[in-house]
C-alpha cells in the first residue's frame, strides 16, 4: 500500500479529510444555524406559496360504455365480441381526430350555446373489451358534467360517419364530481420545499467549509506562515446568565476542569523551552484583531507559570481598554500601567495578587485619549527595567497588533512575542499582515496558538474560542512591510522535527 510523507495510506488521508470537512460544515451550520433555519423555512413558505397561486383545481366527470353495433354481421357470438371490441379500439384511436376536426367540439359547444367547449376532451379503450370511456376535465365540477353529457348526447352522431352505425350502452358515470383530481396538499408542498432549503442549506456550507479562509486547524497556517504552532486552548462553554464568579475562565477554576490547565501547560512548556535561556524572560501577548481572547490566554498562561513556582507578574498593557482584572475577578483598579508609564513610582502596595500562588498583577485603568500619550519607547523601557529587578518572568498583554500600533511599542522593548489565534474568526491574511507587522519590530515571534479548540467529529475538529471584546477608536492600521528574522508568510511550511512541538 502507498504510503504518504506523513506514513499514513492514502485511504486514511482521504478519510481525514472527509472528516474535515464534514467537521467544518457542521461547525459552520453551529456558527449560522439561525440562518439556515430562515433559509429552510422560507423555501417551504415560497414553495407553498408558488403551488397556491398557480393552483387551479381540475374536475373529471367520466362515464364508461359498452360499444356494440347496430347491424349483425353474423349470429356467431363469438364474431360479434369481437366486432365490438374492434369498434371500441376505433372509437378511441378516432377520438383525438374528432376532436382536432372540430366537428365535435363545434356540435357540443352549440349545444352548451357556447362559442367554445371550456374543457378538455379525451376518451379511451379497456384493452380486450367492448369497454369505452369519455372523460372530461374542466375547472368547474358542473362544467365538466354538463360536457360530458353534451358529448354523451352528440358523439355517436359524429362517429357514425368514421366507424358507422354503434350504440353505446351506459355501464358507469362519476356523475357531477365533489373534489378535484389534483387536490391541493399544503403538506407535501412544504416538504419539498423544505428539502430544497436542506440542499441549498447543505450546498452552502460545502462551499463555507471549502472556500473560508479563516483558521480551522493548525494546517491552515503552517502551511503559509512559518512560525512555531505552540498548541490549542480549549473551548470553555460560558451560560451568558451566570454569575461572574462562574464565568472566569481560568485553569485554577474548578468549573474548567483539567483540559483547560492541561493545555496551558502545553503551551506554557513550549514557551519556557525557549524563554528560560534567559534570567528576565519578557513575553507579549497579542493578537490580529479583537476578539480573539488574548487576554484570556495572558491570564492563564501567567497562572500555569506562576504554578510552576516562578515569580510572575502580568502587565495589562492594553491602556484604551484594559481587561486583565476583569478577567482574574480582581476588583477594579484606581492605579495601573498607565500611572507607571507616567513616571509615578511602582510601590509593592500598588501591585494586585491573585491566587494562592501568588500571581502578581500590574492592572490598567480606564484613561482619556491626551493620557495614552505616554505610551512612548523610553517610558516602556525604564518600566519594564524596574520591574525585571523583582519578577523573574513579565508577561504582559497588550491590544491587537494589527488593528493598533501599541503592540508594536511594546515588541519593541521585549524580547519575545505570543500571537493568539481564534479558531475561524480572523481571516488569514488579516492574521499573516499582523505577523509581518509585529516581525518589523525585531521581537522573537515564539509562535502562534489557535484559541477555542473543541473536538466534535474525531480529533481533527476545533470549536469557537473565547475573549473578551473590543471598541478601539484610536491608532491606526500598518500596512505591509519587510520580512525580519525569516517570519512573514511566502516562505512555505516549515518542518519542525522537534518531538516536543509536534
């Protein structure tokens, strides 16, 4: 059997793939259920719809007959059945001929002191009989009667000069029918316009699944972006409606259970790996654009090094809308980064904990537009200096590198850089844009972590992530730059052979 670079048989790739993207189609309906329940429904209305005014009922009066001639051929019975069978097979072969010839259908509608018959005409023979059958359709039950009647009346008339001399004995009559032949089913209309709303339903989510160029998987970027993949934070369910102590998502909560902080510590090794060469390690956290749950992945990630018995402190250095306390349920700080950025002095009075291990947290506070302004190179400098003589390890979080130039202040005075990634929420190239910004500064990209991972077809699916929101109206957007220290994207996938990162 083929094998692939990847030692799995073609067969299992393929499988994979399916399960891909059956996964993603299922992830897109959780995204847009809502609106391809809208979709279902409103092809069910219009099919209903559609069916109700271009219904017209149709009634079918019939009566049915035994064909026999008037002149006797022979007495042998048997002669006769068959004459008779024989004049009712030309009845119904010359009937579409009458009709065209107008000469019935003149001859009925005189009757009927019509200009025209308003119905439809047609007659037919029982195979192997002396059986006929007229029938006429019309919209109208008494219309069709009245018809049927008039032709019952004028046929043999018209027919005698055609198949000759035939009598026609009354065997069977529907009399003035009471419902339509087509009756209208509301029901089985909006079933199948139903169902034409699943097919398109189906089509366009093959279609998200194939053409969404959002992050999915750790495929989807290391195939354009060549920067480590750290690993995966787990989707964390949040009822909207509890309170906030229930609703922090943090590793050290028991309502998260062990997947969160087993995660975490996947992530916090990987990053060690490469920090501890170090004796002050400073890390950012950012991501391309809000949403994304950096500050969710700064929270936790500090927590899981803080368990490992490192003295950390984290920095919310996200000065328009700061949000680390809110997400470590700290209460509201009246002193924060933006006070030191100032030149205030950092006492130990002024630095929040968290946790029995001793998390220590350098907050932010609300501040105006003219405050901001302190957030200079020089200033993040001597604050970060100060603060590596007491901290073996800075985390801190700042605002999306690729919607505000702050993030960019801040690599430039780090020496090491997190991008969090939110599974299918920022497009790719929004995502390699902010890289390439964030490389421009000279920082140490340790990689990248796809946020909201959850498992619902196999192993291959990710879930939604987490975060808290944004409503930035400062700054402006960066546009695209040179490649630094070999990040960026173009450069294809790269092969990372190490054990620890696969």
């Amino acid at each position: 059997m083929e094998r692939t670079q990847n030692n799995l048989p073609e067969e299992e790739l393929e499988k994979i793939d399916l399960l891909m993207i059956l996964d993603d189609m299922w992830r897109a309906f959780k995204k847009f259920w809502l609106l391809f329940v809208v979709l279902v429904v409103a092809c069910s209305v219009l099919a209903a719809f559609s069916v109700i005014m271009a219904y017209t009922p149709n009634y079918e009066a019939y009566s049915t007959f035994v064909v026999s001639s008037k002149t006797a051929y022979s007495s042998n019975d048997t002669y006769q059945e068959y004459y008779n069978q024989t004049s009712a097979e030309q009845l119904s072969k010359s009937f579409p001929y009458i009709l065209t010839s107008g000469a019935l259908s003149q001859v009925v509608a005189e009757s009927l002191e019509m200009d025209s018959v308003p119905a439809k005409i047609f007659a037919e023979s029982i195979a192997n009989s002396a059986l006929f059958t007229i029938k006429v359709d019309a919209s109208d039950p008494q219309t069709a009667y009245d018809v049927l009647q008039a032709v019952i009346e004028n046929y043999p008339s018209v027919a005698e000069y055609i198949i000759g001399d035939t009598e026609l004995t009354l065997m069977d009559e529907s009399g003035v029918p009471e419902e339509p032949v087509n009756k209208l089913s509301f029901k089985r209309t909006a079933a199948k316009g139903a169902l034409g709303g699943i097919a398109l339903s189906l089509l366009l989510l093959f279609l998200y699944s194939c053409t969404s160029k959002t992050v999915r998987r750790e495929e989807d970027l290391k195939s354009v972006l060549s920067i480590t993949y750290l690993g995966n934070i787990p989707f964390i369910k949040v009822k909207k409606r509890s309170d906030a102590s229930k609703s922090k998502i943090l590793l050290d909560s028991q309502n998260n259970g062990d997947m969160l902080g087993e995660s975490v510590r996947i992530v916090r090794n990987r990053i060690t790996k490469e920090t501890d060469q170090r004796d002050k390690a400073q890390i950012l956290v950012t991501s391309a654009e809000e949403g994304e749950g950096k500050t969710t992945v700064s929270v936790n990630l500090a927590i899981s090094m803080a368990l490992k018995g490192k003295k950390i402190i984290l920095v919310d250095g996200d000065l328009r809308n700061p949000s680390v306390t809110t997400a470590l349920g700290l209460p509201e700080a009246q002193f924060g980064t933006i006070d030191v950025l100032a030149g205030e002095a950092l006492t130990e009075d002024k630095i929040l904990t968290y946790g029995e291990q001793k998390l220590y947290v350098l907050p932010g506070r609300k501040s105006s537009a003219a405050e901001q302004e302190v957030l200079k190179q020089g200033n993040i400098e001597r604050m970060l200096a100060e603060l590596c003589k007491t901290y073996d390890c800075i985390i801190i979080d700042t605002p999306p590198c690729g919607v505000l130039a702050d993030a960019s202040m801040f690599a430039r005075c780090v020496d090491h850089a997190v991008v969090v990634v939110r599974h299918d929420h920022t497009r790719i190239p929004r995502i390699l844009n902010a890289v390439e910004l964030l490389a421009e500064t000279g920082v140490n990209i340790l990689g990248y972590t796809i946020n909201g991972v959850e498992s619902v077809m196999g192993s291959y699916g990710y879930g939604y992530g987490y975060g808290y929101g944004y409503g930035y109206g400062y700054g402006s957007r960066y546009g695209y730059g040179r490649r630094k220290n070999g990040y960026g994207y173009g450069y294809g996938q790269k092969k990372d052979t190490k054990k620890d990162n696969k």
